[in-house]
C-alpha cells in the first residue's frame, strides 16, 4: 500500500486521505520513523485535528521519543477530550509518573463517562493508589458569571501551598509556573 500511495502522490498530488493510508501501512510494517513524518504533513495540513496529535504521538513513543509522545497526546486532548489520546498519555506516564497518568484518566472519565467502562475506572484507582495522588491533589473555587472572559484568575492550594492561578475555561491542563511547583513540591 506504502508503495501505491508514494506512485500516486509522485503522479497526482498529497490528499489526506492518501496519507492516512501511507501512515497505517507504515505502522504495519513497523516504520514508526516514517510515519512520524507522515504524521508532521497531517498536522501541517490540518493542525486542529485532534486525531493527528495522538496518531503522531504513538509513533512518537514507539521510536523512543517520550517528551514529544507526551505533548502531542496532551494536545489531542487538548482539542477534544478523547478515550485514544487519554489511555496513550495514561500507560506513557503511568510507571514514572502514576498521578499524572491518574489525572489524564480521571479528566476523561468526568468528561465522557460513557467513553470508560469498568476498566478505565480501575486503571484510574491503580494508577491512584500506586502514585499516592490523594496527597498531590489541588483545592480551589473559582466563580465564573455569563458573559465574561473565558479567562479566569482564581487563588487555589496545592499541596498546602497556596496560589493564583490564571485558567482558560478551555484548555484541560493547567501550567504551572517552576516557582511554585518548586513551593508546592510537584515534579
């Protein structure tokens, strides 16, 4: 398939749909390499596709690349809460980093809770348990009125550290800064 779909980009042109094709005959072969770069002319032709990011990422992780595996599934969900993007960033980050693994899980479950079934909740309370995330867990109320900026500024604690947070009501992650996790002693 690989082999077609290069003949008829040469003769015709790049469709995405072509690429699709590529990316998985790619993958069957075991060419994690190749298809990373398929998936880098995915998102240049359409960045805003949830798909693409963990698509990439998971070949990412295959060829060894964790930081980059972890930030496309982090921006696959990003766009569009999603099961694939979700289990991927859970099983990365699952051995050395459990909570954050948990929390990936746990945003999905409270999104889309007709998306997990019984194994998703108990990955989430393993992942809970393993990593003592009860401990690293944060507190905090924001007030949010019709009408305003989808930006909101809030104080919260973290770990018994407290601080001022600025959110986008529409990202799924929030950024800390290296100060105050360093405060908060969140790795």
């Amino acid at each position: 398939a690989v082999t077609h779909v290069e003949q008829y980009i040469a003769s015709c042109g790049t469709y995405r749909r072509l690429l699709w094709v590529k990316l998985n005959g790619l993958r069957d072969q075991g060419k994690h390499l190749a298809a990373v770069e398929v998936g880098d002319a995915l998102l240049a032709d359409r960045p805003s596709d949830s798909d693409y990011w963990w698509w990439r990422g998971e070949d990412m992780a295959k060829v060894g690349r964790v930081v980059q595996a972890e930030a496309d599934f982090r921006q696959s969900m990003a766009l569009r809460m999603n099961k694939f993007a979700s289990w991927r960033l859970a099983k990365l980050l699952g051995e050395e980093r459990p909570c954050e693994g948990a929390f990936a899980l746990e945003q999905l479950i409270d999104q889309k809770p007709e998306r997990v079934g019984q194994r998703g909740h108990d990955k989430l309370a393993e992942l809970f348990l393993e990593g003592q995330c009860a401990t690293k867990r944060g507190a905090g109320v924001a007030k949010v009125g019709f009408g305003q900026d989808p930006i909101i500024s809030t104080e919260a604690t973290v770990t018994g550290v407290r601080g001022d947070f600025v959110i986008q009501t529409h990202a799924p992650f929030v950024v800390l800064s290296s100060a105050f996790a360093a405060a908060a002693k969140i790795d």
